[in-house]
C-alpha cells in the first residue's frame, strides 16, 4: 500500500465551531473518566468558564476537545481525523473531501503510526504496524467528543504505539426519549450519503435504553476516469444505569469499504513525463492537471495454445488490470466495546472495560506471474521447483487455459491482514478524601495478527474475481496455495499503572503523579524463508518438502569479522519462531496553579514508547537470533509540556510550548514497486515548539477562533545508510537536519455567526512548508558520490579509492512540499420557521473553497532511493517517493429531519 455531551452552550453561536484547545473532556476509558472528576461540564455557562464553545479545564496536559457541535458541522461523514485539523499541533491531508478514501495524521511532529487512536476505550491502530486508518472510523453523528492529548497518553492506555500523543473518540450515550434522525446528503464526484439513527429512549423504569444507526455513502474519487468509493457502516450502543453514576454499557461497530486506490503519483515534474499514477509518469504542476487518465476499460491479452503468452500486450493496453488506481483497499472490520462502573462503597469504585476486535482487509496490487517451474540453484545445477520466488507466484501449471505453460499471466497478490483482538482495561478508584484520589488499573490486550499474500485471477477486462483472494487462494502445481508472505504474530500487553491525583493550597494547586509499566510480548512466526535484510521472503506455501530443498541450496550462513567484529549473512534465512519481549517504566508527572482567579500555569512530563512494528521485526529475522540486528531497539520519548492559560467570561487563550526528546526513531525507505520497507534507527531526535489559540465572543451571535503552532525538529546524527566494499560504511547526511513530513508550521481561524434561523462559518488553515526526505535534499535524477563513498576492487582484500564524481545529476523537485491554505465553508438552514422543530435543518459544505493546489500527504521517508555500485563508489537514484494530491473543492448539501 502506497502514501496503504460537554460545551453545549445554548446561547452560544460559536459553540458549533471551535471547542478546541484544552477544553473539558472525557479521557478514553471509563476509568480515566472517574479519574479526571472535576472536568465534567454541565452543558451550560453556570458553574463553569466558557467563551464561544471553548473551555480551558485545570489539567496538566497539554489537551484538547471537538464536541458533537463542531463535528456534525463538517462535511456529511467526514473522518474525525479530518475534524481534529483546527487542534493547535495537528495537520491532516485528506485524500478526499468526503473522508471515505484515507488520509495522513501528523500531532506535534509525531507521524500517525506513533500516535495511540482509541475508540471508546478501544486501541484502533493496527496491531502490525501501528496504522491508522481515517477512513474507517466510526459516523461523525454518533461521536459524542473527540479530545486530543498532544504528546502524551493516559496511564491505562492499551497502546503499543503512543510515543507522540493519543487521539480518543467517545461515542454519545443513548437519549432518554425516543426520537429518529434520517440525513441524506449529495453532491460533487457523484456523491450519496445516507444516515439513519433510531433512539429507542427509555424501555423500563430503571432507564434501559439504546440506539442503532447504519449509513451508506458512495462517490467517484475526483482525479481519474475509474475509482470508486463504496463504505456502509453499523453501529449500535445499550446502555443500561445502575444505582448512582454507575452503569453497563454494550456497544458494537461494523464497517465495510470496497474502495480503490487513487491520486498517489510520483512527487517529480519532469517536463518529459506525463501526469499519471505509474512509476514512469509525474505529479501535477498545477489544478489544471490534477485530472488524468488511465487505461481503462482495456483487455487482458487472449491466450494462444503454444505461444509464449504476455500479460498485456500492447496492442491491448500494456498496463490494463495492474494500475496503482485500480488497485482495491477493501475492509471488513468491526468491534464490540463493553463499558462499566461499580460503585464498591463511599471512596471505591471499579470500571471495566473489555471489547474484542475483528480486521479483514488487504492493500496491493498485481505481479507478473509465471506459469513455468523456476530454478532456485545458484550454482551450475538446475532445480526447478513452483513457489512464491522473487517476487512473483510460480505456478508450475497452466493457468490462462490455453493448455501450455509457456506464458506470463497478470495476477492480483494483495498484503491480506486478518485480525483478532481481546481486550480489557480495568481500573480500581480510592477517594481517600476530598482532596486526594488514588487509582490503579490492569490493562490486556492480544492481537492475533495472522498476515498473508494469496494470489487471485482477473477477469478479461482486468477486474479482480474476488477482492480477497485470501477467501480460495490460487494453487501451485503441488497442491500448494501460493503466497508473498506467511505469518503468524501474537501482539500480547499486561500493562500495570498507577496514579494520585492531590489538590493543596486552597485547591489552587493540583498535582498529578503517574507510573505506567507495560509489558510487551511478540510471538512471531515467519514460514517462509527470508532472503535479505530489507524483508524479501521465498515462500513455498505448505510444500513443507522444497523448505528442505531449498535451504541445502542457499544455506544460511553467517561470518564475523575477526577485525570488526561486524556481523554478515548469506543465503536465506530459514522459516522459524521468535518470541521477542520489551518493557519500560513510564512516569507521567504534572500540576496545575491558579495564578489568579483567570490566569493558571501547567506542565507536565511524561514518558511515551513505541515498540517495533512486525514489519521490521520480521526483516530483522534475516539477522541471527541474539544479535543486536535481530531486536530492534523500541522508539522511546521525553515529553514536557509547559504553558499559561487565561480563561474569562468573554476572552479564553492558552499558550504552550512543548519539548520532546525522542529516542531511537526509526526511518523508513519505502519502495512502492517492490513493495518493501527498510527501516534504520535515525538515533535521537529533538522536537520542540508552541502552540497556541484564542477564542473570543465580543457579542452573543459572532464569535472568533484563531490557533497556531511553529514546531522544528533536529536530528543529531547522520545515518549509516550502506557500506563500501571495504566495511566502511556511507552516509546519508541528516545530521543538523530537520524531520520530514511535518510542516514547520500552522496557523488559522475559523468564524461563525447566526442571525435568525441562518448559521454561517468558515474556517481556515495555513500547512507550512514540509521536507520530504530527512536528509532535507531536493529529488534528483542521474548518479552522485554519497558521502563516504570509495571505488573498491572485487579482490577478496579490495583496493578502495576515492571515486570518480559522475556528471551532476538533474533536479526534478524541490526539498519540500509548498505551503498552502485550506479554506472551508459550512452554511445551515434551520427550518422551524416553516413549522418544522429546531432540529431539522439544510446544511451547505464546501471544502478547499478556492479550489487551492497543494501537495496532499506523505509521510517522512529518510532519503531518495539508491543503488550504490561498490565496484564504481557511485550511486544511482532510484524512484521519488509517491505523494497524494490534495483534495479539490467540493460542495455538498444534507438535508437532516430529526423527530
């Protein structure tokens, strides 16, 4: 897969737009809800300090609140991770304006895949690699609150991920009357959403109650003549109140997309090339560009009995069925979430929160595949054999039907994920008394995460059979189904936390202390062979009898070097079993003071860990057990957080200036045509920055929202990325350099206003300049000298000079993505004045309002692809990396009938 209710204010306007920035919320689980008691906020401006929807409660973090208010003023279904973009710190790209076909996170500098999302409690990122997926989240009309803690996480977090932050959705509790709510919405690209939520309100005296929903959107996607966006989701939440506050809760979640691919193209503007999604073709230069097309409909070539058959010849369209556009992300994924509270006695209370979790879903696309047996012996002898070899399925039998085995064939050979997830979070509060709480909580969590790459046939006119060919997988010639990849991986968490929680001096100062010990367990499982370091497997699915073959003729061997000590490997490593274990103690430290009645000062400190995601655990296999390569050491980080805020009755303002110290952090070098990853430790980092916003209501109908944040990064080292012939190793030079991916910088407003039954509000963001390399260099094409680089002889002692500098290679994008605004309109309608009630209304968005052109999202790779000639001391550059286009102005209208 490429780049794969608190704040309702009544009489407030604005309380629709901007609850943002540090504003009251609910943490994720039930037990961080009890905790953080004295955030509640009842809804009005009594008791509590609120201007324009914004409320700036007495916490230590650096936090930050969306309520339902703001959310169901996006666009109809719009992914929350879209919403969260008015959040001081975080920037988001969006692959479309409707929030169904993906999108790229980044909070504080931190990319999405370091960032913990949980949903009511439940971990959403990917038990493998960490992955966020945006346009899998639940509808925006049943989210209650999302809030946002910016570079540190709950104590009873269930994270594996979190060194940057966490993003938590809390869906609505059901309503105590019965009452209906139907939306349906059209507009640009073809789009249809429908929503439909039936509120049964109370069923028995002791409030019994739920609510169930479905939805169903469909659109074009807005760059090319194919892709297609098709998503349904279900939900469905009981709630059932006990004596006091306390309860049982039951919530289930379905969602099913069958979208494809689109609008990733290489980031290069050869004025040779043309627009296009394919490795030979370029990304736009401008609006006008952003449309392209690609080869369809087509045919795939007719088989002739004793030809040697191609995939695609040109007569029929070179390249129909294997377009990155026409590649299928399909997903099936669901939850179910139990939320509860028991009160023990007086001062005891206990919450627990289990849920089990469910993932089908692949991303990839198609390989040339090879109906002929292939040799696997690299010396003079021959041994044919069928397999998963290099790449590419061989089939060892006739596969297109024309009755010999001569031909090549276009197969489908997506990554398929299957998932199991159980979880529990668990939490016991004391309230010694009133001004000292204490808590201790148990959190488990176990992902079966079983990871294959079965193979399936395409029609004639190149569509997919079966978007999942892991449900009847292609078979070789034995018997066995072909597959890219084989594994089998327990992500297992026992976590133990504890927090106090103590107010002193009259309540002005509040301190809060927190131990988070987690222990991580990966049980790993690889039953293919691994062939190199960046990954490459040699599958032979369940042909247990070639494993044996083919270990005699590429044994795994491994040398030292006596002088060094450096450690090589030739030959593949061996199908096998590795059971790798990470722990750490994490403090979690902070206070609140009350300068005065209005102004507080915060901080606080905390500990985050991301441990290695499988993929680079399992290309770490290709190094021997007990060696330093073959444990990848966990990203780590040091996060403080410091600030002011002002809080009046007309004017709230918070700024915040935050440190993070990050340790270990890996950098990837994706390659989207082999579809692999090499990951290498980039060392210490340092990320630091301010964030800041002001909300002011200077009259009851207009109010004002304006936030911003400057962020730099700087890593300390350069990076190892390779080695001469000699053992001396080259560099990419990162040192001094700032992270790629994030923007330097973001700042924007949003202002709202009513005036009788119309509501109007705009809201815009400027996105700084962004890297797209850590090495902070233009994209290049031709050859250069990297650095350290020599010229070696191929003698078993080789002569190593300075190498011959080749000619200068040639530009063909700059060292970063432009800046760019994003301007969004939303208007609405309120119909009661034709005698219909409050709640039933018109609603106008219109996203990317000027039709801005910006470079959408990528995330940070280390540096540009590169072959290195050890003979010659010369690098070759490879493919740039490939980058979204941004999402063009779309206007969409809803209409909402709620009874």
């Amino acid at each position: 897969m490429r780049i794969n209710s608190a704040l309702t204010t009544a009489a407030s306007s604005f309380a629709i737009g901007v609850a943002a920035l540090s504003a009251p919320a609910f943490a994720q689980s039930t037990g961080s809800i009890e905790f953080e008691k004295e955030i509640i906020v009842t809804g009005t401006r009594s008791g509590t300090q609120e201007v324009a929807g914004v409320s700036a409660p007495d916490t230590a973090k650096a936090k930050a609140v969306l309520t339902q208010e703001n959310i169901e003023r996006q666009n109809p279904g719009q992914t929350i991770l879209d919403t969260i973009n008015q959040i001081p710190g975080v920037s988001f790209q969006n692959n479309d304006a409707y929030g169904s076909s993906g999108g790229t996170l980044n909070i504080r500098g931190f990319s999405a895949d370091r960032v913990s999302l949980t949903f009511d409690g439940v971990p959403l990122n990917d038990s493998g690699n960490y992955a966020v997926y945006s346009n899998q989240q639940i509808d925006p009309e049943l989210i209650e609150q999302v809030n946002v803690n910016l570079g540190t996480t709950d104590v009873d977090s269930p994270t594996a991920s979190a060194a940057g932050g966490t993003v938590n959705l809390r869906t609505k509790r059901p309503d105590r009357d019965f009452g209906v709510m139907l939306s349906g919405s059209a507009g640009q690209y073809d789009f249809m959403r429908i929503f439909a939520k039936v509120e049964t309100g109370d069923l028995t005296e002791s409030g019994l109650r739920a609510w169930f929903a479905m939805s169903r959107a469909t659109n074009d996607n807005p760059f090319n003549n194919y892709g297609k966006v098709n998503k349904q989701q279900y939900n469905a939440r009981i709630y059932l109140p006990l004596a006091g506050d306390d309860f049982i809760s039951l919530a289930g979640h379905y969602n099913q997309n069958r979208n494809n691919f689109f609008g990733s193209l290489p980031l290069r503007l050869d004025a040779t090339r043309t627009v296009g999604s394919a490795s030979i073709n370029r990304y736009p230069a401008n609006s006008d560009e952003r449309k392209y097309l690609i080869n369809y409909p087509c045919l795939l070539d007719t088989p002739q009995a004793g030809v040697a058959d191609s995939p695609a010849p040109a007569v029929l369209g070179a390249s129909c069925g294997t377009e990155f556009d026409r590649r299928y992300n399909p997903s099936n994924t669901g939850n179910i979430r139990l939320s509860s509270r028991f009160t023990l006695s007086d001062s005891l209370v206990l919450t627990v929160d289990p849920s089990y979790q469910y993932v089908k879903a692949n991303g990839g696309g198609t390989v040339t595949g090879r109906e002929a047996l292939r040799d696997i012996d690299p010396g003079a002898g021959v041994t044919n054999v069928a397999g998963y070899l290099s790449g590419a399925p061989v089939f060892g039998r006739d596969v297109n039907g024309d009755g010999d085995i001569l031909d090549t064939v276009t197969v489908l050979a997506p990554s398929q994920t299957q998932t199991h997830r159980i979880g529990v979070i668990a939490g016991l509060r004391w309230e010694m008394d009133e001004h000292n709480t204490f808590r201790v909580n148990y959190t488990f969590d176990r992902a079966r995460h079983r990871q294959t790459g079965e193979v399936g046939l395409l029609q004639v006119n190149g569509e997919p059979f079966d978007v999942f060919p892991v449900n009847a997988g292609e078979k070789d010639v034995t018997g066995a189904v072909l597959q890219k990849r084989d594994r089998l991986s327990l992500a297992i968490l026992h976590q133990f936390s504890a927090e106090y929680r103590g107010e002193f001096m009259d309540e002005r100062l509040v301190v809060t202390a927190g131990l988070r010990a987690p222990f991580f367990k990966r049980d790993l499982t690889n039953n293919c062979f691994t062939s190199s370091a960046g990954g490459f497997v040699e599958c032979f699915g369940t042909n247990t009898a070639l494993n044996t073959t083919a270990a005699t003729l590429n044994p795994y061997v491994v040398t030292t070097n006596a002088t060094t000590g450096a450690i090589s490997v030739t030959g593949w490593a061996p199908p096998q079993n590795r059971v790798l274990n990470y722990k750490k103690i994490l403090p979690n430290v902070g206070f609140v003071f009350d300068i005065t009645e209005n102004l507080s000062l915060f901080g606080n400190f905390s500990q985050g860990i991301s441990v290695p995601g499988t993929d680079n655990l399992y290309n770490a296999f290709y190094f021997p057990a007990g060696t330093a390569r073959a444990k990848p050491t966990p990203e780590t980080t040091d996060n403080f957080d410091a600030g002011l805020r002002y809080r009046s009755g007309m004017v709230q303002a918070q700024v915040s200036g935050f440190y993070n110290q990050f340790h270990d952090r890996l950098a990837s070098a994706y390659d989207p045509e082999i579809n692999q990853t090499v990951y290498r430790n980039l060392g210490n980092v340092k990320k630091y920055g301010i964030d800041g916003s002001l909300a002011i209501e200077p009259i009851e109908n207009v109010s004002l929202y304006i936030f911003g944040s400057v962020m730099k990064s700087k890593i300390r080292d350069n990076i190892a990325v390779g080695e001469n012939r000699d053992g001396t190793p080259i560099y990419a030079l990162t040192a001094g350099k700032r992270e790629a991916g994030a923007p330097k910088y973001t700042f924007g407003a949003s202002l709202r206003g009513s005036l009788g039954p119309v509501d109007l509000g705009i809201t815009a963001k400027r996105t700084g300049e962004r890297y797209i390399y850590d090495t902070n260099e233009a994209t290049f094409t031709g050859s250069f000298v990297p650095e350290g680089a020599k010229a070696c002889t191929t003698a078993a002692t080789p002569v190593c000079t300075t190498p011959v500098a080749p000619a200068a290679a040639t530009q063909v994008y700059n060292t970063s993505a432009p800046a760019y605004w994003l301007v969004n309109l939303d208007a609405r309608l309120k119909l009661g004045f034709l005698g219909l009630n409050d709640q039933t209304f018109l609603q106008l968005n219109v996203y990317n309002l000027f039709d801005q052109y910006y470079v959408g999202g990528f995330g940070g790779n280390l540096n540009q692809t590169q072959t290195f000639n050890q003979t010659t001391g010369v690098s070759s550059y490879g493919n740039p990396g490939f980058v979204q286009i941004g999402a063009p102005r779309t206007i969409s209208g809803t209409v909402v009938f709620k009874f």
